[in-house]
C-alpha cells in the first residue's frame, strides 16, 4: 500500500512536469532589503497588509485564519549578522525580523532593539532567539518561528534577502596598519643613507 501511494506521487510529478506544470511551492512573504528601502514581496495567497516605515523599517500584518502565515507565538527574534566572527567579543547585527504582536511580523533594517548597528553579547543568539549570517541572497527563516500551537511555520512563510554590509575595520587594526607601514618607510629610508 505504501509502495503504490508513493509510486502514485511520483508518477502525478512526473505528469505535471511533462505539461509544464510547476509543483505548488510554499507560500509566503520576504523581506528584501538590497536598497535603501525595505520592500515586502508576498505570494498571490497572502492577504495580510505589507507596510513600509519609514524606508529602513517594513512589516506585514497577518490576516487570522486565512493567511499565507498562521498567527505567531511572539518569544522569539531573529537577529541578521554580518558574521559570527566576535568583534571585541560581541556581535555586529545588521538587520532584525521580531513579532511585535502575535498577527505582525516587522523587519528593522540596520537597526537592532540596542541602538543602530550596535554590537550584541553573542549570548543574545540563545533560544528563543536565532541568529543568521546575511549573505545576500533569499534565506528562509520560517523554521525559528512558530504559530500559537508551538508548530513551527512551513518553509517559505517567512524570508528575507539583504546586502552584505561591507566590513569597517577597527580603529586598532588601522592603527597595527599605519604602524607597520611606518616601520617599512623609516627602514627604507635608513637604507638609503
């Protein structure tokens, strides 16, 4: 009995893909920060408003009961770093995704609760809070949240897409630097004489 409802999935792919027929995918939303303005794409069957404010900040509002997104347990947050590399013992967040109420979901970019772009005790990162390494292209996070029932969401409810922020070096790295390249100058200068 197993064997033939599985043979019957395979064989109803194999049908919608000699039509040209895409298998439905997941539906949902994702946040995309490539720009100066947060946008929000959502899929045909999301019916909840999708909000811009002001341009760093956007956020969409679940429509109970028959939205892309189930209601959301509100514990947890992601934090969108720019590397799990410790800078001064403490981690650079570049953006957030947070449920503000348990039929919102917002995403801040360059901004964390902490102040703008304020490093964080990598501690922060423990449940039931998630962290995530930005990379530039669409990352689903849906898995770190879950409905009001503690089911965590499908895949695809919730993604987000966001520039790679360029790596500002520390003050005492330019400062090693320039040391250095003082080093060399005066070396080279002392041969010469």
């Amino acid at each position: 009995m197993k064997a033939r409802r599985w043979w019957n999935r395979v064989a109803g792919a194999l049908a919608l893909a000699a039509l040209g027929v895409a298998p439905l995918a997941f539906a949902g939303i994702t946040f995309n920060d490539l720009t100066d303005t947060v946008t929000v794409t959502l899929t045909p069957s999301c019916m909840g408003l999708a909000s811009t404010f002001p341009s760093e900040s956007a956020s969409y509002i679940i429509v109970s009961n028959h939205d892309c997104i189930p209601i959301l347990d509100t514990s947890g947050e992601v934090f969108i770093l720019e590397s799990f590399t410790p800078v001064n013992g403490r981690l650079i967040v570049s953006d957030l995704i947070f449920p503000i109420f348990p039929a919102e979901i917002q995403f801040g970019s360059d901004f964390d609760p902490f102040g703008a772009r304020d490093p964080i005790d990598p501690s922060v990162c423990a449940a039931p809070n998630h962290c995530v390494v930005e990379d530039g292209t669409v990352q689903d996070v849906s898995s770190f949240f879950h409905d009001q029932f503690g089911a965590p969401l499908p895949p695809g409810s919730i993604s987000f897409s966001s520039d790679v922020e360029p790596t500002v070096p520390e003050p005492a790295s330019i400062l090693l630097l320039g040391i250095g390249l003082a080093g060399i100058a005066f070396a080279r200068r002392r041969k010469l004489h």
